[in-house]
C-alpha cells in the first residue's frame, strides 16, 4: 500500500485532487463491451502508472456505490491498481445514506436495522473491502446536512453523531490489524458550533487508530468554517506525524483549488510538510455520464476560474464539441486527434439518446477527467504565481488578498496560538464570499 502521495506522483507541497471514481464509468473498463476501436478498456484505464496515453493515480471510491463483493469484475479498474504507485481513498458512503441510495441496503434503512446482525454484516463488508483495497478510509457517518433530507431516519443533530460514533467502535473493534488501512475520522456539523462538538465527540475514542481527518457537508463547502477546524485540529495537536491527513469530501470546484491549495502551502511553511490536504469531485463522470457534457476549456471571469461544459445532443454535435478544440492542444482529450465520429457511434435507442456505448461514454469520462485535470493544474500553477506580471486583474488582486490573510492567520497561530473564541469566531472579510 501507498501511503504517500509522491508514489502516485503527485508533487510535494500541493493539495491532492482525488477523481471521485463513479461505477458506471468503472465498470466500462474493468468489464467492457469490447469492439474494434481505439481506444480500448486498456487505454483509456487512467489509474494504471503504466499507461503510456496518460495517467492519473490517486482517486477516492465511495463504496456506497460498491456491491462490496471482493473481487467484484466491474470494479478491477481500483481494486487491480499498482498498490505501489497509486493512491486509493475509500470512503464509506455517508452521502449516500443521507440520499437514500446506498446500494447494499436501499430501502431497508430504519432504526431497526442499525441494530440488526445484517447491519453488522453490512459494516463488515465496507471495512474489509477497505482493508484489502484501500490505502485511507473513512468511517461510515451519518451526515448532519442530511437531517432535511427526505426519507432520512434521523432528524436531530446528536441521533448522526451518536450513530456515527457506534461505527467508530465497531471499526476499532474488527480491524484485522496489520497496519496498512489508515482510517479517517468524519467531523460533520452545519454550522462551526456543530462541527466543534461533533469533533469534540469524536476526538478521544480510546484506542481508536486515528491516522487524520475528513471534512464533510458545510464543514467543507464554507472554507471559513474549513479554515476554522484546521486551526482547532493543530490547536489540539490532532495534526502531527500520525493524523497526517485531511481529505474534504466532495468539493473541487475551480475556486475550491485555489483555496485548498493555499491552506496546504500555510501548512508546509508554517506547521509541518508532512500532513496533506485532499480534495474530490465527481463531476468529471457525472457530466459526460449523467449530464451529456463535456468540458471544453478554462478561463478566469471576474467571479473567478470556471470551466465551462459543452453539451452533446447527439454523434454530430459531439464531434462537433471535440473538433473545434483540436487546435488548442492543452484543451483536447489524449485521443481527440485520432478519433472519428464512427468510432463513438452505435445505435440510438430509446435508453440510448446519444448513440453512445459503455467504451465510448468511458472515453468521454476520461476526457472530461483528463481536462479538469489539466486546468487543476494550472490553476495549482497560479495560486504559487499570484505575483508574476501575467497574472492581473481584480479577480486575482482579491485572490492575492486573500492568501495573504491566511497566511497572516497561520503565522499568527504559530508564533503565539489561538484561544478556542479567537479560532470560532475568526474575522473572515466579506469580500471572499466569490472565492469561498
């Protein structure tokens, strides 16, 4: 197992993009239909280092999405990866619990059942597919944001975060204890004074294997509130050589880059180079699976770096889409250049609006995860250049205000500490709300 970013080559001193991996696009190359095109399964698999296309080897797989059988043929794609060179997250499935899509158990979740043996059994599966597979994984959380949620059994806040803490214990209780599974602790809450008790709650469980943390719900898409639980963590000490790691869930906006890869320099400058900062999105495969979109480019607007989606209705607009960005090179797919529009097509069908199979809505998520991949880095580029002459304008004049405050936050809490007031009620300036 990789436990080190730099193995999945992912350079020193920036945050980690995670591509949140979603089944059907897995399941497309582990398994594929295949047929005489180019690419294949085998080229358009991303996460193998040895792909001489390209390649992407950190991902995160939210296993509530898994049939969490071992060996599962649809899932080789992750669980046949080069342990050495790739970095596999696992998490647990707490968003889609709080949706009510949870495969394993859709439509049986109820009070009962969280006391039931097939509750265990469910539990059981989700850590051992984690031990075997995964390099972090989180625990199985019931998410405060879900409380509103239609359908969803808990409606008060301390009823996810007992929940959640019963399933700290039973992951305590049942690791097989070879050392190799690092597990995350999930804080949730919708407000700061939330996510401060939640993490209060969860902090000290005795004998518990803490190897990080892991932000969720508005404790990851408000950055102040991010910001203010980092510094609480480190306040703590509950940021050191062993809880070395804080994944936020399911943000990755443009702007989120930004932001998340300032926090992780302040780390590195001011606290310690060795805990990471991750980050995941799946919108990469949700566009081009669920959506008919792919990306076409980045620009920076006054509001900040977007990435805009072309739609396909159908071959002809597709191609369309690809062709016109050919002549930007940075801006197409791998195989953009080699491809005809009869590679992609099969039949239309009522269930197949766009005439598109498993394999060639495969190579439209490998395109879209490849493009976001090409503008995180650049935006990464720019959030270490704010103060190159190519880099004007009033967007990044607040950008560069922006890092600066924190910076100056981080350098404050290092040279004299916070107190636990001084930290919850952190002065964030207005003026950042179009950045976080």
């Amino acid at each position: 197992m990789s436990h080190n970013p730099s193995d999945a080559g992912i350079p020193p001193g920036q945050a980690v993009f995670l591509p949140a991996f979603q089944l059907p696009a897995v399941s497309s190359i582990s398994n594929p239909r295949e047929r005489a095109i180019f690419p294949g399964a085998k080229e358009l698999n991303w996460f193998d280092p040895k792909n001489e296309h390209w390649s992407y080897c950190a991902g995160l797989y939210s296993l509530g999405q898994s049939s969490l059988r071992l060996d599962d043929p649809s899932e080789t794609m992750i669980t046949q990866r080069d342990v050495g060179r790739t970095l596999l997250i696992a998490d647990s499935g707490g968003y889609q619990l709080g949706k009510g899509t949870f495969k394993k158990i859709e439509g049986k979740m109820s009070r009962s059942f969280l006391k039931s043996i097939e509750y265990d059994e469910l539990r059981l599966s989700v850590l051992r597919w984690m031990e075997k597979y995964a390099d972090y994984g989180m625990i199985i959380d019931f998410p405060a944001w879900a409380i509103n949620e239609p359908g969803f059994i808990f409606d008060k806040f301390q009823e996810c975060l007992y929940e959640t803490k019963r399933n700290m214990l039973f992951f305590r209780d049942n690791l097989t204890g070879d050392g190799k599974l690092k597990l995350l602790s999930v804080i949730q809450g919708r407000s700061i004074d939330e996510a401060f008790n939640w993490y209060s709650d969860v902090k000290d469980v005795s004998e518990f294997p803490y190897s990080g943390w892991s932000f969720a719900g508005p404790v990851v898409s408000d950055s102040t509130i991010t910001l203010r639980m980092i510094l609480k963590l480190l306040k703590d000490g509950r940021l050191n050589e062993k809880e070395n790691w804080i994944h936020l869930l399911g943000r990755g906006s443009q702007n989120a880059i930004f932001v998340f890869n300032i926090f992780q320099q302040c780390l590195d400058r001011y606290i310690n180079r060795n805990i990471r900062i991750s980050y995941d999105i799946s919108t990469p495969f949700l566009m081009s699976g669920r959506f008919g979109k792919v990306y076409t480019h980045l620009e920076k607007t006054k509001s900040g770096y977007t990435m805009p989606f072309s739609r396909y209705r159908d071959l002809r607009s597709l191609a369309k889409v690809m062709t016109g960005y050919k002549k930007k090179s940075e801006w197409c797919g791998p195989f953009d250049k080699d491809l005809v529009r009869s590679d992609l097509h099969v039949p239309v069908t009522p269930r197949n609006k766009y005439g598109l199979d498993d394999l060639s809505s495969a190579y439209l998520t490998h395109r879209n995860v490849y493009l976001y991949c090409q503008g995180m880095r650049v935006i990464v580029h720019n959030t270490f250049s704010l103060e190159e002459p190519e880099n004007r304008g009033a967007f990044t004049s607040l950008l560069r205000r922006f890092r600066n405050d924190v910076f100056t936050t981080f350098e404050r809490f290092s040279s004299g500490g916070m107190t636990d007031d001084e930290i919850c009620y952190l002065n964030i300036s207005r003026e950042y709300e179009a950045i976080i």
